[in-house]
C-alpha cells in the first residue's frame, strides 16, 4: 500500500545518499523554523492551487504573528541558556497559536488543502498499517519482543518530549552531509499544508553550504510534467516540489512517488 510506502520513506537512505521526506522542519526537530513558519500565511491564501482557505483578515492577522514568531525563533537558536530555552517554548505557543490554529479551525486537512480532514486526528485512515505493524508476523520478521509496547503512528507522549527541540535549527546537519557529497533530496507536495513546499523551497535555497551560490543561480525546471525541480549541478543537492500531491505524496502520486525515487537513488539527474 501506498500508505505504507510514506512511512519507509521517512528517512530513506541508500549506500551514500538520502532523501528527506517533505523536509519536515519542527515537527521532528530537523530543519530551519524562520523560512518555514513565515510562509503559512501565503500557503493558506496564496498557494499554486489558487485555493484561499482563510479569509482576507485572518492572512493579514498571521502575516503580524510572523516577525514575532521569527524574532523568537532566533533568540531559541542563539544558545542553550534558561533563557534561550524559554524563548523556544514560547516560539511553539506563539507560532503554533498563530499561524497553524487559523487553519486548523477550518477543518481542512492539515496534510491536503483539498480536503476535510476525514478521520481525526491525523485525517487519514492508518488502521492497516497499525494492524500490519503490531501482527504477530510482522514482530517476529523484526524480532520485536513479544512483551514491546503497540506499535502507534503517532505517540503524542513522546511527540512531547520533543517540544523544546522543535524551534531548533538542525539545517547545518544538512549541510554537512551535502559538503560531503552525499547527495540529498528534499520534496514536497504542493497541497500539503503543514510542510508546505513555499516554506521548503525557500530554506533550501537559502541554506549555506559550499555550492550554496551555485544552487541559488540554478532557474527551476519542469520535471517530467509532474514537478518543478531545482538542482545543484552536480547532482548533489535538489528541492522537488510535487504537483497534486499532499503530504502523502506516494499515496497521492504512488507513479510519481516511485519515479522519483528511482532517479534519486540511480543517481540520474532530476
């Protein structure tokens, strides 16, 4: 199932490269807030589909939440003191209050902006991957211990445990990996909302690295009709925004989702 195939990809890595799922930022403490968060406003009134989930007043209201949140940002990044600390968590309130609540009080789907989030409160129906992970077969194919916890696709608890984490900026990690030469592929659908491709396209192109310059002079291209690519010349670094597709971009776009993967890990030119 397509379904299934999003969650091995999540950090899907193959000999020297890797692919990073949509380039989820704080969620999972990887990727830069600031060029993220600053672009909800514009995904929720603004975006290729043309599709303007809040009113006229609520994308003015997060546009002045925005220098706050970034402001904030920043202060959670200059260090590891008690201050520092305490400007992370109020980043989350802040930012989370006032650029992710306007939409979530729509009822859309925070992974599709197309749709009503249908099953709450991931909006997608996992009972078959949560059957599948938790079956007697699949634990001994793992060699998981009879006596583990149940496998969830969200564990909240432990999401939590995260909360001071998830305004750092990890992007440099990023760099390391592509100054390296280990070849890295950052996606995303252009629906999804809460990894939206506006705020990855934006910290990929700012990220400093070695080929920073040369991958910022790159003009986008088409890629075979299903998206718009942006690559370092050397094949090193690329951003790929995925047309039509949300936050589950194999179950939206499984042809797509699969081509994709197949060129990066060929090592072929997107």
């Amino acid at each position: 199932r397509s379904d299934l195939l999003h969650y091995t990809l999540l950090y899907f890595t193959v000999l020297e490269s890797i692919n990073i799922l949509h380039a989820i930022f704080s969620y999972y403490s990887l990727l830069p807030l600031s060029p993220l968060l600053q672009w909800y406003p514009e995904m929720a009134y603004n975006n290729s589909h043309g599709i303007q989930v809040i009113s006229e007043t609520e994308y003015d209201a997060m546009k002045e939440v925005v220098p706050k949140c970034t402001a904030l940002i920043h202060e959670c990044n200059s260090g590891n003191s008690a201050i520092d600390s305490f400007a992370c968590q109020s980043a989350f309130l802040l930012c989370n209050v006032g650029l992710t609540s306007p939409y979530q009080a729509t009822g859309l789907n925070p992974y599709d902006i197309r749709e009503q989030c249908k099953v709450p409160p991931l909006c997608y129906d996992f009972s078959f991957v949560t059957s599948f992970m938790n079956s007697d077969s699949t634990k001994k194919a793992l060699g998981i211990n009879s006596k583990s916890r149940k496998w969830e696709s969200c564990n909240m608890g432990i999401n939590l445990k995260f909360h001071v984490d998830w305004m750092k900026d990890f992007s440099h990690y990023i760099a390391d990996l592509i100054n390296d030469g280990i070849p890295a592929l950052i996606y995303a659908g252009d629906v999804d909302f809460i990894c939206n491709y506006l705020g990855n396209q934006a910290w990929t192109y700012n990220l400093q690295w070695s080929g920073g310059d040369d991958f910022r002079a790159v003009t986008p291209h088409d890629w075979n009709g299903v998206g718009m690519a942006r690559t370092h010349d050397s094949g090193v670094f690329t951003f790929l925004q995925v047309y039509d597709a949300g936050h589950m971009v194999p179950s939206d776009q499984p042809k797509v989702a699969l081509d994709m993967i197949t060129t990066f890990v060929s090592g072929q030119s997107f």
